[in-house]
C-alpha cells in the first residue's frame, strides 16, 4: 500500500558539503524544504564542523551539538526560531487557500511574505493603467488615446530525474531530462551520500542525457536528481536513489597454507554470499566451517573452522586467515598471513604463524 503523502511540508537543517569532506573543516548550515517535486534550500549564514553537527536531533531537522562550543545553545534557538516562522507562515497560507506549492514556500524561504496579503494581487500594468485612466479623468493630463500590451512570460526550465542503471561497486549510469533550457542554463545532476555530495555538469541542451556516474564508494546508498540552473534560481527534479555493490569472496577458491614450520597442506574452500562457506582438504572427505569478510579498502578476512562439541568431547583446529584481493570489483587471488590454532578442554597450541595464498 502507497505512503499517504504529507499534507504540509517540514523543514530541516543540513550541511552542504563537497565529496571530500573533512572533520575539521566548517561548512555551511542551510535551510532545506522539499516539497511536490521541488528542493528549496537557503543559507542561514553559520557554519559549523561536521563533528560538530548532529543531523539526527531536533526530530532529524539537525542542530549544533555541545562540542560546538559556548554558545551552541544560543545557536539552536535561533534555528529553531526560523524555522517556526517559516512554518507558521506556510500553514497560515494553507489554512488561507487550501494548499500551497514550491514556488510559495521558496518565497517564505527567502523571507518574501507578500504572498500572504489578501489585496486580490493586482497586476502592475492593471494598477498602472487605471493610475494613466484616472489622473487623465481629472484634467490634470491630456493623452490622446491608451494603448497596452502584455509580454508573454516564459515557461519555466522542467528538470526531470529518471532511472538508473548500470550500478557497479564504484559506478553507475543515470537518466535525466531537460525542457525550457533558456540561453545561459546549465543543465547537471546533483547526487549525496552520508557525508557529502556533488555536482556534475552536463551541458545547456534540452533533451533526454544519459549520465555517467563514477568514483562511487561500494555499499552506498546515494541520492541523485536532475537540476537547471537559470535565470537566478536552480529547478530540480525529484529525488531518487541507488545503492552501489558491495564486494564479494563468494566462489570455489583453491588455497595454499604454508605453516611457519615448513609444512604445507592444500584446500578448496568454497565461499557463499551470506558471509559463510565450506572448506576440505585436498584428498579428505572431512568438510570445515568456513566464514569471510571483504572490506571496500580491499582488505580480506578468511576463516576454517573444525570444531567436535559433544557432552564428552570438546576440540577445535582454526585457521585465521588475512589477505588483499588483487581486485575490488572481480578479486580472483588473495594472499597474506595467517595463525593455526588446536586445542581442546585441556589444553591449547598456538597461535603459529603460516602464510597463505588464494586463487579461483
């Protein structure tokens, strides 16, 4: 079932800060309201360390934590206070005319409230022409006849996000659409993950652009939307989100263990994709417990297990396995070092060193 959408927008509070952002760099606080497919955003003129920030309080509209300093209450007050005149101004507006749209609440946002006067809104050549008409009624202007003429206003730019595709670990392809592109408009798409985010430019055309994505950071859920700068102001589009891959060790490995005493075994160690697996030595039908892990840095972990666990019997031999894959996105060899444990409820031998080396 669909997600009843909200009768009235929220605000909040966010950083704007570049893909590679620093802890102790200060960055710009902005107001952020987001509302039928339009991003309204507006500097309060503070700014603060991302250490600093915690975008998770005051119900996830952000505010300064303590370590901000002295004054960090003074701060939040003041954010708090915008932010309710902000949004008592647009449920004052909807309790006046039943609804409200982005362009209104950007008004607010840039501290425009003319839109809540109830003059009826007379147009400026209107109240210009009926000034001409009734100074020329009181004799003190001759005018031979009133001629007038209304420009027509230009459509405003339509950014519009579409789908993706094409997601790898470190990539992806995303299509976004341009309309009304006026001379001088820049046409890009704006993406964020936790901690920063981005823009790409793509030209000033209208049309349907494919755009490529890349130096994405593995298992990140990012959040792109297609965007117009022109006339002063940026038209975005919706958002929408992908999650890049996450690097795997899942496979069939053949592996190579070379104790720190000179002897060497051979196993086929078979990994799945939930993090676990199996392992046996070549020429033995007994199977271990096998478990990996796989950082985004490359970093890989590795272990077999063997473990007897009766009322009359405990023991275990263990191996601990640590290496680099030769590739993040398609890693097909992994070697470094390792420990051999055994031992049982008595006693234990070890940790010994060995080296190791993994191949598909």
């Amino acid at each position: 079932m669909a997600r009843q959408q909200r009768q009235f927008p929220q605000g909040k509070y966010i950083l704007r800060t570049p893909r590679k952002s620093q802890n102790g760099q200060v960055y710009a606080v902005y107001l952020y309201y987001y509302w039928l497919g339009k991003q309204v955003r507006r500097s309060v003129d503070l700014t603060v360390a991302i250490k600093d920030w915690n975008q998770d309080a005051n119900g996830g509209a952000g505010e300064f934590r303590p370590s901000y300093g002295l004054n960090y209450k003074e701060r939040n007050a003041y954010l708090r206070e915008l932010m309710h005149d902000i949004d008592s101004k647009i449920m004052d507006y909807i309790k006046q005319h039943g609804e409200i749209d982005g362009d209104t609440i950007e008004a607010f946002v840039s501290g425009d409230d003319k839109v809540l006067c109830s003059d009826n809104g007379i147009d400026f050549i209107e109240f210009a022409k009926q000034r001409f008409i009734d100074r020329y009624n009181s004799g003190k202007i001759g005018v031979s006849s009133i001629n007038t003429f209304t420009t027509e206003k230009e459509p405003d730019p339509i950014a519009t996000t579409g789908d993706y595709s094409n997601v790898t670990m470190t990539s992806a392809t995303v299509t976004c659409t341009y309309e009304n592109v006026p001379e001088g408009g820049v046409c890009g798409v704006e993406y964020s993950w936790n901690g920063g985010s981005t823009k790409q430019v793509v030209g000033s055309s209208n049309g349907t652009q494919q755009i490529s994505l890349s130096g994405l950071s593995p298992s990140t859920n990012y959040i792109y939307c297609a965007y117009i700068e022109a006339n002063g102001q940026t038209y975005y589009g919706s958002d929408k989100t992908f999650t890049t891959g996450s690097p795997s060790l899942a496979g069939t490995w053949s592996c190579s263990i070379t104790r720190n005493n000179g002897d060497t075994e051979s196993w086929s160690v078979t990994l799945t994709e939930n993090g676990k697996g199996s392992a046996k030595r070549t020429n033995s039908d007994t199977e271990w417990e096998a478990s990996w892990t796989l950082s985004s840095d490359g970093h890989a972990y590795v272990g077999i297990d063997y473990i007897v666990s009766t009322p009359q019997r405990f023991s275990y031999q263990t191996y601990d396995l640590w290496g680099t894959v030769n590739s993040l996105e398609n890693p097909s060899s992994i070697s470094g070092d390792g420990e051999y444990r055994v031992g049982n409820d008595i006693t234990e031998s070890g940790p010994n060193s060995l080296k190791f080396s993994m191949s598909k």
